[in-house]
C-alpha cells in the first residue's frame, strides 16, 4: 500500500480529477474498504445513474474523501454522509466548506440512528465497502419506508447476484428478497482501474427502487421461507421444505403454478416464490 501511495501521481493520468485535491495526503485503510474515486466524469454519472435531482436528501455510507460526496451535493438539496474513519475528518471538514449542504456523521453507520435523522423520504447514493455490503443493504431495507431508492456501488459478483433472475446460477434466496421488493438494475459497470488504490474485482452499481408490486403481510416469514427453499441448493424445493410442510400439499401447489415434484428452487420467479409461499 505504501509503494502503491508513492506512485499515485503517475496512476490514472486519463482522468479527470478534482484539482482541490491532494491524493497523497491519503494514507487508504485496506481493512475498511478504502479504495476511492476520483474521476469527476465517473462521479457526476454515478450521481445522475441515482436519479439525484435538486430537490433530494440523499444518504451516503463511506465518505472517503468525500469526492462522491461533493458531487451529490452539487446536484443534491443536502447530503448526509456518514465515515467511520476519523482520520479523514480534515479533508472532509474542507469539503463541506465548498459545498454546506453536506452534513457529516463521523461514526459507524451500522450504530447510527436513522429514524430521526432526517425529515421525509432520502435517497441512497453510496460506494460501500465490499465486506459490509450485505448488512448496510438490509439495514436500508429494513427502514424501507425512508427511501426512495437506494444505489450502492459494490463488487460486480454481488450486484449480479442482487440482480439476477431465476433460472441463473446466481439467482438465490437475496435476489428473491430484493426483488419481491424493489426493481433491481446494475445501471453501470466500475471497472477496478478507476479506483484508487484499484481492488482485486471490479465493480458495479446496483439500484434497487421500490415497486410495490406484491403484497407480503409478513414480511419476516417470507424471508424465512425462502431461506428454507434454499437450505440445499441442489434439492428439490419439496425436499427442502419438508421439515415444516406437508409433500403432498407443496406438490400440489407446485402444480397449480405449471411446475412438479422435480423443481428445484432456483427455476421458480419471484413472483410465483411469493403466491407459494402465500398458497402454503
Ligand atoms: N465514497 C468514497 C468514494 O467513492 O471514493 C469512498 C468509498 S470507500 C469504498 C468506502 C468508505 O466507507 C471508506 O472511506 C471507509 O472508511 C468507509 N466505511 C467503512 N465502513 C464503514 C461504516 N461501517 N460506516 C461508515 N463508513 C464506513
């Protein structure tokens, strides 16, 4: 990481990077994920692939050096953004004096409070440490009724797996969650080259807005359902439901929506996961 911080004047000579700004003051933190943007072209895209419009409140998770930050923010009415790593508290304090509608919480976002933190409805615009994904993802969805949408900037295999439909290799039980709930798109590929310092894959922006396409009263015990659908990938869902349901009734509302004793779990779309899960 040292060498790496030594070469950063000769890296990335074909972006176009904010001029305020001193790379090498930077001393990135592996261990929390640190691998920045710096390309304002890429930037401002990310901020427009979100949708950001002037009258937003949008949330952001990992400030880094607050370069997607000040791009929110000039789009944005108020940016809200949280960094666990005080060390970076000067170069965001400059940040948020060209551009005041930033607010920053210098903590953890796993320990914030989100249900007073801000009035009406925000959206989520963050480039999220890749070892943290899956939790800040449920923690937002989780608070749902606060968002408008939420895009996370995170591995290419998660977003994929976030994405994909049934049938694919990587359709499992978080594709069926989100997608019961949001509309889930990867608007744009990041390669790894245009991170400081690069990481080991590249990655890709996921969006997720709510659709309100299925009614699901208990929400909880849908997500236990399809958890249990997928105990063992490589059985048949009747195999894997059978500790809590009877053979004979999943088979026969297998059939009622066009598939047999054989399906496995990962042929079935979401929406016929939800009127399954609904008829059992
Ligand atoms: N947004 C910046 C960018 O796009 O260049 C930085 C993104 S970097 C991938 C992720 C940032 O999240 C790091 O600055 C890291 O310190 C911060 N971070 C890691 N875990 C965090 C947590 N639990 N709460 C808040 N910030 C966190």
């Amino acid at each position: 990481m040292e060498k790496f911080n030594k070469n950063l004047k000769n890296n990335n000579k074909n972006m176009q990077n904010d001029e305020n700004f001193s790379k090498n003051d930077i001393n990135f933190k592996k261990s929390l994920g640190q691998n920045f943007l710096f390309d304002t072209n890429l930037l401002n895209a990310i901020v427009s692939d979100g949708d950001v419009e002037s009258n937003d409140l949008v949330l952001e998770i990992g400030a880094g050096a607050g370069t997607l930050t000040k791009a929110l923010a000039m789009k944005a009415k108020k940016v809200i953004s949280f960094e666990i790593d005080k060390s970076l508290i000067p170069i965001l304090e400059s940040r948020k004096k060209e551009c005041p509608n930033i607010e920053f919480y210098f903590q953890d976002f796993m320990d914030a409070e989100i249900d007073n933190l801000f009035e009406g409805k925000a959206r989520v615009v963050a480039n999220i440490p890749y070892y943290i994904t899956t939790p800040i993802v449920f923690r937002l969805v989780q608070k749902l009724e606060k968002f408008k949408s939420i895009m996370v900037l995170v591995q290419k295999e998660v977003a994929e797996r976030f994405a994909s439909p049934h049938g694919t290799k990587d359709y499992g039980t978080t594709s069926i969650i989100l997608q019961s709930i949001f509309e889930v798109s990867i608007p744009r590929i990041v390669r790894k080259e245009c991170f400081i310092p690069p990481p080991k894959v590249d990655s890709a922006l996921c969006k997720l807005v709510p659709h309100n396409k299925y009614q699901i009263s208990d929400f909880k015990s849908f997500k236990d359902f399809v958890h249990l659908s997928f105990s063992m990938r490589r059985k048949t869902l009747v195999n894997n439901l059978k500790s809590l349901y009877d053979k004979d009734k999943v088979v026969n509302v297998l059939q009622q929506f066009g598939y047999n004793a054989n399906t496995r779990p990962e042929d079935i779309s979401v929406e016929n996961f939800i009127k399954i899960f609904k008829n059992l």
